[in-house]
C-alpha cells in the first residue's frame, strides 16, 4: 500500500499507509511538503507519528510515536 494523504491544511498534512510503509520526509513523491505537527497513522497497528522537521530521533528519522497520557 502507498502513503495516502487524508487531510491537508498548508504543510500540515494527515497522512495514513502501513507500518512497512516508509514514512517520507521533507515532501511527498516532491510535490507536497510536509510541515511540523504533521500526522502518519498506521493502519495496521493504529499507531500514530507525528513529524518534526528538526528534531530527528535515533537514526536520523523525524517521524516520533505519539503517546496518549
């Protein structure tokens, strides 16, 4: 399955796929960029990501688990 974009408002996008989709950064497929606060949920697992530009997680990826409290 591809990353699909469900929702979008400016560069904040809500984006959905599997876990073994790779989550993109920066943009998607080149066309649209993807901004701070953005959203990729897991269809699989029904975990969601939440995407920041500039605090990158161990190994370099941007994407961080949300955790409900």
């Amino acid at each position: 399955m591809a990353v699909e974009v469900v929702e979008t408002k400016g560069l904040w996008k809500k984006l959905q796929g599997k876990s073994t989709d790779n989550k993109p950064v920066d943009d998607i497929n080149g066309t649209l960029r993807i901004g701070n606060g953005s959203e990729f949920y897991e269809l699989d697992t029904g975990d969601t990501f939440i995407y920041s530009t500039e605090n990158k997680t161990t190994g370099g990826v941007n994407w961080w688990k949300k955790t409900t409290i």
